[in-house]
C-alpha cells in the first residue's frame, strides 16, 4: 500500500471520531483523579502499547513537566504478575484478577480493542462493573466490550492499523485534557 492510501484511510478514521464525546471523557478522567481515583488500562498487542502510552504520559507528563504526576497503572505492563495469572488462571484473567486486587469505586478502566471481543478486555470490564468503577472503552466498530463500558468511543472503520492512530489520537487528546485540568503547585483553586 503506497504512503498516500494508507494516510487516507487514517484521516477517514479521524474524521469518524466524535470530539465531544472525547471531551467528556477528559472530564470524566479528570474528575476521577481529583476525586483520588487512579485510571486503570489494559489491551493486547498494539493496544497494550497505547495503554502504556497512556499512563507514562498521566505519571510522567505529557507536555508540562511542572504538572505533578496523576494516578495511573497499566495493567499489561508487568510481565510477571501476567505470565503468573496466565499460567495459573488463565490469559482471559489477566487484567481481570489485577482488578480484583487494586480497583476502587473512584477508579476508572481504560480499554483499547481494535475488536472489542478479546476475552481478557472482556472480563476486565466485567470485573470493573461488579467493583463499581467508570468503565471506558477506545474501540473499533465496538464489539461486545461497547456494552459494557460507561463510555465506547469509536472509530468505526475497518482497517486494524487506522483503529490504532485513531486510539492514539484519542490517548493524546484525554492527556491534554488531565494535563489542562491539573492545577500547577502554586495554583489557586
């Protein structure tokens, strides 16, 4: 595929993306952490690199280094804790049984699929449902995970890798909205 097709079809992916409900989702991001909630993130291949992404940009800063660190963790980011819950209760429960452990009411789940049908995402939500916390999803068509999320913000196209940038655009788009949001020390409120 030559550079200027595969651009196209990323812009088409862009172009479907609804910027208000990315908006709300940055406030609700933003009104979890002030509450002391963490934002919780998982996915698989791809996906579990932009949740990655999403949290060292929360912790770390995305663009002003004066702005503290917010409460993040992602949950395919460490490899024993997920090789020693695949191993003894499956790979369907790996982000689930992390959840189990560490969620809070206050808390939120940040999903990213491309199908929104992978098993473990799937019991992730169900688990972040049964503990009471917000539910979000970055999703292709939406899939079985859109059902349970508070919030599935879609990029209904599909070609896998412009699913991708969209969900990537949409992870900088929720950090500069936390980063908007986030009082610098020495502010006022």
């Amino acid at each position: 595929m030559k550079a200027k097709d595969h651009l196209a079809k990323t812009q088409a992916a862009l172009d479907a993306l609804d910027h208000e409900a990315i908006d709300q989702a940055g406030t609700t991001l933003v009104e979890a952490l002030d509450q002391g909630g963490v934002i919780y993130t998982c996915g698989n291949g791809g996906s579990a690199a932009e949740a990655l992404h999403l949290v060292e940009e929360v912790i770390g800063g995305y663009g002003n280094r004066a702005r503290p660190a917010r409460a993040a963790v992602c949950l395919n980011a460490d490899p024993t804790t997920l090789t020693c819950i695949a191993n003894e209760f499956g790979y369907e429960n790996v982000f689930s049984r992390q959840l189990k452990a560490l969620a809070r009411p206050k808390d939120v789940l940040i999903v990213l699929s491309t199908s929104g049908e992978s098993r473990n995402i799937i019991n992730a939500l169900q688990v972040a449902r049964q503990t009471g916390i917000q539910t979000m999803g970055l999703l292709g068509h939406g899939g079985s995970a859109a059902k349970l999320c508070d919030t599935a913000l879609l990029v209904p196209v599909d070609e896998t890798a412009a699913i991708q940038e969209a969900h990537l655009v949409m992870v900088h788009c929720l950090c500069a909205a936390i980063e908007h949001h986030t009082p610098l020390p020495g502010d006022h409120a």
